[in-house]
C-alpha cells in the first residue's frame, strides 16, 4: 500500500490574501460610485406618473395606427425602417474598403496601415450618432435624411470592424488556389477573396441592421425622422394612451425584425 | 469503366435565379426607401460647405472647457456602473430561469424569455426618455435606464453561458442528493462566475458608451453639457466634450479588456 501523501502546493502569502485585496478595490469604486450620485430630486409626482404611464400602455390610442394622413403610426413604422435598411446598405457598402484598410496583413511591417484604420474606425464607433444626426439636421435640415445620413456613418464603425475581423481570419486557400493557377491579383480578389467573404459580410449587414432600426427609433428625438419625433411629443405632452402605442408598435416592429434577420442569419452561414 | 457524370446544374442554378431575385428585390426596397427618407445626394453635397464649417469649428476645441466637464464625466461613469451592477444582479435569476439545462419547465422557460426578448427590444433613449418623465431631471433617471437596458442584455449572455456549462459535476452533486441550491452553488457558480465578470465588464464598457448620451434627454451625466453646447452653438465646448468621451470610452474599454483578459 502506498502511503505517501502528495503535499498540498504551498501559497504564499501574496495568492492566499489576493482576494482581499480585490474586495477594498471594489468597495471603495462603489463606495464611490454612491456618494457620487444625487438621489434626491425624485418627483414627488413619479408615483401618479408611472401609474397613468402604465394606463397609457394598457389603454393604448388605437386611433392613431393608421389614419391615412401619412403622419400615422404604420407609415412613421415604414419610415423607420426605411432609413434603417438604406443607411445600413450605404454603411455596408463604405465600410468594404475600411475593413480591406484595416485588416491585419500577413506581410505587413509593424502594422502602420492596419492600425491607422483600426484607429479611425474606433474614431467613427465612439463618436455619438445623436451628435451626427445633428450634424446633419444642420446640413439637409430636419427629416428622415438626416437620420439616413447619421446612420449610415455610424455604422461604418462597427461594420468596418466586424468586416476585418472576417477578412483576418478567412479561409487563404481559394486565394491561394487562384494564385498558383496563375491568376492576377485582380481575378484573386473577385473569383476567391470576395466569395469566401461575401455570406459573413451580409450576416454582420444583417446584424447591424437590427441594431439600425433600434437607434433609427430614436434618432427621430433629435428631429432626425421615424418614429421618434411623434415619441418624444407624446412624452414631452404627457399623452401616455400615445406613448402607449407608439411602444407597442416599437416593440412588434423590433421583435419582426429580429425573427427575421435571425432566420435570415440562420440560412446564410 | 464508368465516366464520373458531371454534375448537372438545375435551370433555376443555372441562370442565378435566386441571386437575381434577391438582387431586385433589395434595389426594389432600396429605391422603395430612398423615395421614403426624401434621399437628396445633391443636396448633400449643395450643403456640404454648412456641414464642413461646422467640422472646422470643432476642430478648434475650447480646451478651458475641460474642468467643466470632470465632474458630469465621473457621474457618467458613477451612473454606468451603477446602473450595470443593477442589472446584472436583476439578470441573474431571469438568467437561470431561463436556461433550459437547469429548468426543465418548457412554460416557464418560454415565459421568462419572451419577457427578456420584450425588454430587449426597447432602445436606451426611450427608456431615457420615459424614466425622465417618471424621475425627473437628474441621474436617478439615468440609472434605472442603464439597469433596465443591461439587465435585457446581461440576461441573454448570462443564460447563453449557463446553457453551455458541464454536467458532469452538476450529475456528481445530484446522485449524493444534493438539493437544487446547493448544485447551483457548488456545480453552476464556480463554471460561469468568471464569465459572467467579463460578461458584466462588456456590459460596463456599452453602457459608458450609452450613458453619454443619455444626459441629451436630461438624465443626468455629460449628456446634459452636450446638449447644451449644441443649443448654443458653442461646437469647440461640443468638441471637447466628445474628445474627453472617446478618451474615458478608451480608458475604460483598456480597463476592462485587461480585466477579462486575466479573468479568461
């Protein structure tokens, strides 16, 4: 019978109290994350608020889904998705190039344009699609124009990044297949790189499309078309049997969306 | 000897039925959109001038401005961890009713879930909107927007996580009649808890983004100097105020990928 034991690995004193040192980092972040908030200043009227709010919702204005002048729900809907679809088609289309810029290459020295374009697209991501669509209100006024404008520069941010991601980690063998037969560099590109590429590029088109339609919602509160304008006036009004109905239609018209593209999604990859 | 038969391409492959038709139809609803939205390409360009003098004045950002916006960009940052912490904890046992290796329940499950896909789909700007009028003007307003739009997304990523755990060691711990709470903490907690921490980083790093903004409809944080700015026209204070967001968007997105990166 054996009867050595194994000896337990021994800690020291740095890995065994580790822990606590993590416990007092997190509790003075939020020790201070507390302080620094203002809680004071509720409504007194928040109560009597949520109430009639969740009476608007229950009791939604049904007259207002369509009435034909154009300035109903179903067609501010339409309009929404409208400039969801046509500013993620423009984005898809800008962002090919960003994310060809932006991949990484095999060959490529301390990764100068890679990182310059990883960079800029970073730029695009973090700078806030409300500040853009205002922008824009400035240069082709108030409407759904601006909001296609805003969306589609937004989203170059993301779709550039999720399109180089592809493009860096894609299958090289068709490239390859294409370059030993002796094909150019252009016949490479159009006969194996775009191919390989093409079902991953439209499923990101697909995801950020979802994502449009949400920020294309709400863009119209800065005066930037859709369905928000109609929102924020309702709120800003107190007419909560409008909110009401301006949010279930929201709700369906994401839920749709999102069914969709995910099926979409599904068939494609 | 046989002849390997070439493969026959039906006629709908050979004339690219399916690739034509999809092609219309997206130029259709192109077209269709564009006639929608008033897409002007001309007037874009007549008005390009408008649009590039105001890039020129924030391109002189008012750097003065800075000490202004310390404080609302550290109640920024208050507001998101705080509205994350929320909803990540709200998402937990949303998280775990919804995950079909742990609950069996195909109603309850389906319940659970559409209730999370409803909250999903709500926008953070609407919720801002809303919690404003409900609130009023100031942070509170902010943090139960950031807590209800994390806790719809932290949920998903949460049971997504669960559903992919090992049962070996949740099998070990119901064969000796260990009770459900007990399996959940011994067997579930010790496989995802490390996940969920990069998973609630990730979240930490949306709703900083997020929270930016929020303030443009009064719930509190350097969204409310953006707004002002751009009512008054001051575009260099606009300027800084966007310079000083990317720099605290990339500090705590280097923060937090660090993080996840030791965690993983």
């Amino acid at each position: 019978m054996i009867t050595t034991l194994i000896e337990k690995p021994s800690r020291s004193i740095w890995q065994r109290w580790r822990w606590l040192l993590w416990v007092v980092v997190i509790g003075a972040l939020y020790d201070w994350t507390i302080s620094g908030l203002k809680f004071t200043g509720l409504q007194e009227s928040a109560g009597v608020v949520s109430r009639s709010i969740m009476a608007g919702l229950v009791h939604p204005q049904w007259s207002y889904v369509y009435d034909g002048s154009g300035e109903d729900l179903v067609s501010l809907i339409l309009q929404t998705l409208a400039i969801a679809f046509l500013g993620t088609i423009v984005s898809a289309v800008i962002s090919v190039p960003f994310a060809f810029w932006a991949a990484r290459g095999d060959h490529e020295r301390f990764f100068v344009r890679s990182g310059s374009g990883k960079v800029v697209l970073t730029l695009i991501r973090t700078f806030p699609e409300i500040v853009l669509a205002i922008m824009f209100i400035k240069a082709v006024g108030p409407g759904s124009y601006a909001g296609v404008l805003a969306v589609s520069i937004h989203s170059i941010g993301m779709l550039g990044k999720l399109f180089s991601e592809a493009i860096e980690n894609m299958n090289r063998g068709p490239e390859e297949a294409i370059v030993s037969a002796g094909g150019r560099s252009g016949q490479v590109f159009g006969l194996a790189t775009l191919p390989t590429i093409m079902p991953e590029f439209f499923s990101y088109t697909l995801y950020r499309f979802e994502i449009a339609v949400r920020s294309a919602s709400i863009l119209g509160m800065v005066g930037a078309g859709g369905i928000g304008t109609p929102m924020i006036f309702a709120i800003q009004t107190r007419n909560w049997p409008k909110v009401g109905i301006i949010l279930l239609g929201i709700v369906i018209m994401v839920l749709l969306i999102d069914s969709l593209s995910e099926q979409l999604r599904k068939r494609l990859i | 000897m046989s002849i390997p038969e070439v493969p026959r391409r039906s006629w709908i492959q050979r004339w690219h039925v399916k690739g034509i038709a999809v092609t219309g139809l997206l130029l259709v609803l192109l077209v269709a959109s564009s006639r929608m939205t008033g897409v002007d390409v001309g007037m874009f360009f007549s008005n390009f001038g408008q649009f590039l003098n105001l890039l020129v004045r924030m391109s002189h950002p008012a750097w003065e401005y800075t000490n202004v916006i310390v404080q609302p960009l550290l109640e920024t940052i208050q507001m998101a961890i705080l509205g994350t912490t929320i909803g990540a904890a709200l998402a937990v046992p949303f998280a775990i009713l919804s995950a079909s290796n742990l609950i069996h329940n195909r109603f309850l499950r389906g319940l659970t879930r559409l209730f999370l896909d409803l909250v999903r789909t709500l926008p953070d700007l609407l919720l801002a909107a809303i919690f404003v009028a409900v609130f009023g003007i100031g942070s509170t307003a902010g943090v139960v927007t950031l807590a209800i739009f994390s806790f719809g997304m932290v949920s998903k990523l949460f049971y997504e996580v669960i559903e992919t755990i090992d049962m070996g060691s949740l099998e070990a711990l119901t064969s000796v009649g260990a009770s459900k709470v007990t399996i959940i903490w011994y067997a579930v907690l010790p496989q995802i808890l490390n996940q969920f921490v990069s998973y609630f980083l990730y979240t930490l790093e949306i709703n900083v983004r997020a929270s930016t903004v929020l303030g443009y409809l009064g719930a509190g944080g350097i969204g409310v100097f953006l707004q002002r700015s751009l009512n008054e026209f001051n575009y260099s204070q606009t300027a800084v105020i966007i310079l000083a967001t990317l720099a605290v968007v990339l500090v705590i997105d280097g923060i937090s990928n660090h993080l996840r990166r030791v965690l993983l």
